[in-house]
C-alpha cells in the first residue's frame, strides 16, 4: 500500500487595533477545501505594552478555534458515514 502525500496550510491573519488583537486562522486542504478559526486578545493596561505577547495569545486561541471546528466537522463526518451510529465524543 502507497501512501499519499497531503498538504494542508494554515494561514494566520493578524489585525492589531490599539490594545486589541484578532486573529483568523485559514486551513486550506489539497483539495481546496477551508475552515476558519477566530481569536481575540486584549492587553490589560497594567501589563506592558509588547505586541507580540497579542499576537502569540489571538493566534493561539484562533488556532484552538480552528481545532474544535474540525473535531465537530471530523464528528458530522463519521456520523454521515455511518448513518446507524451516533458520532462518538472523541474519536481519538
């Protein structure tokens, strides 16, 4: 059996807006299929003023966006291919 190489690439967009950041985290599969992730962070005005502390802390959190998207697409999927079988909360 040949197993087949796949590239899935995720792009993340950062918008900072003063003490603001928001994050979008694009999947994009070979097949040209996407999902979108979105995550926010503000800076506290007693913390000091370092950008990319925002950055790390929106991308993350749209990453982690991202991920729950895909189990609940992963779920929807092996529900429709299994139509006798619920979804099971975790398949890992």
């Amino acid at each position: 059996m040949v197993m087949e190489a796949k590239e899935w690439i995720v792009r993340i967009d950062l918008d900072e807006d003063g003490d603001e950041t928001s994050a979008r985290a694009t999947l994009t599969t070979d097949g040209g299929g996407q999902a979108t992730g979105t995550g926010r962070a503000r800076r506290n005005p007693a913390d000091p003023a370092v950008a990319e502390i925002g950055d790390e802390l929106a991308a993350s959190r749209a990453l982690a966006d991202l991920a729950a998207k895909l189990a609940t697409m992963t779920r929807h999927d092996i529900a429709g291919s299994a139509p006798d079988s619920p979804p099971p909360a975790r398949s890992w």
